[in-house]
C-alpha cells in the first residue's frame, strides 16, 4: 500500500532529491517553488548562491547516482569534467602541499547551474512528481494539533498531504511556521566565520597548469585567512574562488580579484588566474557561517513533518558538504519511507530526522573543530572544542600518499574508519617517533603525484 501525498517546499538540490527519494512510495509527490523556474542552467533568486563553484563530495554523488541512476552519464553528456579528487588536484594545507596518489573518489567537476538543471530534468521525468510555483507561508495542523497536515500558501489557500518535506534552504522559515502551531521551536546554533567569496569562470591557458594537474586547493587557514581554489568545471572551463574567513567584503571586479588571489598562502592559482580569459566577471558572496536547527532534539514536534538540506544545516561553504548532505539525508528518507506502514505512518517523520542525526553530528563537529581555530569565528549554543593534540597526521600527509588518501576520505566519505584502518595508524606512528618534518613547503612548486594501486575506501 502506498502513502498518498508528499509535498516538498522548495526545488533546490534538496527538494529535488526528496523528491525523488518519496517518488517510489507516494501516489502524488508535489514540489512547491516560489521561483520561476528556467528551462535552461540560468541563475534564480532563490538559490543566490547558484554561481560560485559548488564542489561535489564522492558521498553526494553516490547517494545522487543511487536516487537518479545515470545520472553521472547525463552529467557527462553536459560536459562535466571528471577526475580523481586525489591525485589530479593539488591541496596546500598549513603544513605544505598534500601528497597526491590514486584513489576511489573520483568526482564530476561541474558548474552548481547546470548540476541542478540535470537533477530537476530527471525530477521532470517522474510521472508521479510534479513542480508548482508556489510560495508557501506556513503550516496547519490536526485538530488535536500533533500532526501537520498541509501547507499553507500566499493567498491563503492550502494543500493537504500525508509528509511535508521543508527543503527552503538557508532562509527557511520553517522555526516560525512550528511556533505559530504552538511547538517550542527546535534550537539553532551557530558558528560565526564571515566568509567572503568571490567565483570567476575562466579558460586556462593550455600551459597554466602542468598536465598531472586539474585542479588546485588553497583553503583559508587560521595563519593565512584569504585562500583560493581552482577547479575544472566542465566544457573545458574552470572555476577559481577567492575566498577568506573572518572578513567583511567579497572582490568585486577583476583587479580587486586578481589582488586577493595574490593573498593566497600559493601563487598557482593567482599566476594561472592572471593569464586566463575571463568568461564572466568575478561574482562576489557574502555568508556568516554555519547554522543547525536541532530538529531532531525536540522534545515536542508534530508528526507528518521533516525539515532536510540547508533548512537543517546550512554549512560553512568552504568544506564544500551541502549538497552532499541534502543527498544523504534524501537517501536515508527513501530507505525509512520504504519501509514504513502506509496505514499506520505514526512517528515516521521523527524517525526521519532522528536518522540524520550521525551525518549531521560528523559534518558540523569537523566544521566546528576547523571554524575554532580562527581567532575571530563566533560560536553561538556551542562551546569551542579543545585544540587537537597534534598535527602529525596533516604533516605526515604531506610526504605519505596513502595517508593523504585515507585523510581525504575522511572528507569525501563522512566517516573517520579511514585514518583508524591498522595500516595507517602503523604509519602514523613510525611518522611519529622518526622526528620528520612536513615535506614540500615551497608554495610555487606544486610536487608530483605518487603511482600505485588506487587506496581503497
Ligand atoms: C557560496 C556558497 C558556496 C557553496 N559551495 C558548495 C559546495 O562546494 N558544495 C556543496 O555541496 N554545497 C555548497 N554550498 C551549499 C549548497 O549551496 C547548499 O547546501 C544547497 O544548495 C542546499 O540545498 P537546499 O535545497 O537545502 O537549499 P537551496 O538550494 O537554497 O534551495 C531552496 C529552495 O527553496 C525555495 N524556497 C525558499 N522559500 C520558499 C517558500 N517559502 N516557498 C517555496 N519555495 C521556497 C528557494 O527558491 C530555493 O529554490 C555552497 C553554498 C554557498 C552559499
């Protein structure tokens, strides 16, 4: 037996993969959009953040892949660039360039726009989903007030369904809309940053780069606040970000640009930047940080609702996790929604968001330990966590490939099992007890990467 009908507030990547993990159990899936929604990959209102590079963890598309298969191929077919997140991009940490070597994360480079146009085109195709424009404005409830039980739109309409999914993004109102039912509305915390970035697309020069190269990493770092980063991002252009914690303004303009990738802790990025044709102008971003709505730690919340995406946590942008969380979660809810009793639907959606809970704790605690270390980041609800012990497995990752390997899986795959495996602790602690220091500090001169077996995950 089928559930009946599951609305979705809006049609970012977050309701878009809602959409499609609900699709197989609910006669009726319908998305409400507030934005007009283009045919083609063109910016929108709704999604202000659509033009700066949006990167894309081997998590969140594996869990895209599993929601909409092929849809790698149609990314493909749009001309992402496709490469291992490992080997072909250099990284400087504080601690010096990070070994490459071959991995299992391999991941499409393409641009946010034209990512979501491929998912919403495969959501068009879903005979049981459909997309309205819509701006919802709040919620009602039973009568006994314990289950939501439709959406309220502008001009005071409503629309009933059995699941409301809130996937508005950063800006949700969701909190609001519980309180007016009469619930305590869930708590936020906050980790302060103010993120300045500033995305241009370009066309390298054949010779920017040397050919072991694709992309290139220089986050920003308690020591060197301002960082960049270079990344293919289909039909043979990149995307390069200015981007710095702690400020006040983005770069606008191409010399303001050019300036503040001169600030990077490497010059790669600003030399290939300085020599490249520049297809649009830079596009200047301004962000406060990371926010989580602990919906899942409330104590009274009625049924019938799940808040998922940035509605829930909205991520410090430079991890680059947003999307890949809004995929994750979408994931789990197709799994619970698949195994649910249609006739008796009491508790799923706490189960729902109590399921997200791992993945949440993960990405915002690592945000957290990382955030902290900025002298100037603010946290709000959360306390700071101790300083880590020690810098080894950074430094040890900058001469030991299968190291920096097991480390970037920590990020791609949301889980620390990689760096506890036995063969990288015995080398974290032969590294430990040699007394060596971190390998290749010049920032100009990006290493080779090392060959063999791909590390498994
Ligand atoms: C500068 C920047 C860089 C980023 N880089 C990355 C990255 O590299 N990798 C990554 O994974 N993530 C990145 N992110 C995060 C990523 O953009 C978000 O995590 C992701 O878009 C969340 O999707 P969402 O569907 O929850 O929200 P959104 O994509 O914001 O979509 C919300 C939708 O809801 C609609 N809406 C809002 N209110 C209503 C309403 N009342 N009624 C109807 N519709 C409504 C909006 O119009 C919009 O379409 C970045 C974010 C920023 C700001």
């Amino acid at each position: 037996m089928a559930f009946d009908h599951a609305v979705v507030v809006g049609a970012g990547i977050g309701g878009l993969l809602s959409a499609a993990a609900l699709a197989p159990r609910f006669d009726r899936v319908t998305i409400l959009e507030r934005d007009e929604l283009p045919a083609d990959a063109t910016h929108r209102r709704g999604v202000p953040q659509g033009e700066q590079m949006h990167v894309l963890l081997a998590i969140g598309q594996d869990a895209i892949e599993e929601l909409l298969p092929g849809i790698g191929a149609a990314w493909a077919d749009a001309g992402a660039a496709w490469f291992d997140s490992t080997r072909d991009v250099a990284s400087f940490s504080s601690q010096g360039w990070t070994a490459r070597g071959p991995s299992e994360a391999w991941t499409y480079g393409l641009r946010r726009l034209v990512l979501e146009r491929t998912v919403r085109d495969r959501i068009r195709g879903i005979p049981n989903v459909t997309i309205e424009q819509e701006t919802v404005t709040g919620l009602r409830a039973s009568r006994d007030g314990m289950r939501v039980t439709a959406v309220e739109l502008r001009g005071d309409s409503a629309i009933e369904a059995d699941l409301i999914v809130d996937a508005s993004g950063r800006t949700s109102h969701a909190r609001e809309w519980i309180a007016a039912l009469g619930f305590e509305p869930p708590v936020a915390h906050e980790i302060v940053s103010d993120i300045v970035y500033s995305t241009a697309l370009v066309r390298l020069r054949d010779d920017a780069l040397r050919a072991d190269i694709r992309g290139v990493l220089a986050p920003p770092t308690p020591i060197s606040p301002r960082g960049a980063v270079l990344l293919p991002c289909g039909d043979g252009l990149h995307q390069i970000v200015a981007v710095a914690q702690n400020a006040s303004r983005a770069p606008a303009g191409r010399d303001e640009f050019l300036a503040e990738l001169d600030e990077a802790p490497t010059p790669v990025i600003a030399d290939a930047a300085r020599r490249a044709e520049f297809v649009d102008d830079p596009k200047p971003f301004k962000i406060r940080g990371t926010r989580r709505t602990r919906w899942e730690d409330m104590a009274s919340r009625p049924d019938g609702f799940v808040a998922v995406g940035d509605a829930v946590l909205a991520l410090n942008p430079i991890y680059g996790q947003g999307m890949s969380v809004a995929a994750v979660e979408a994931l789990t809810m197709r799994d619970l929604v698949a195994s649910a009793d249609a006739a008796d639907p009491a508790g799923l959606a706490r189960r729902i968001q109590e399921a997200f809970r791992s993945t949440l704790d993960f990405v915002f605690d690592s945000g957290l330990r990382s955030d902290a270390r900025f002298s100037a980041t603010t946290l709000h609800g959360v306390e700071a966590p101790p300083p880590p012990k020690s810098r080894v497995l950074g430094a040890l990752a900058t001469e030991d490939w299968k190291v920096a390997v097991a480390l970037r899986y920590v990020s791609h795959y949301f889980s620390a099992a990689p760096v506890q495996r036995p063969e990288i602790r015995a080398r974290i602690r032969a590294w430990s007890s040699s007394g060596r220091r971190p390998r290749n500090p010049d920032p100009a001169v990006v290493p080779k990467p090392f060959d063999g077996q791909p590390l498994p995950r």
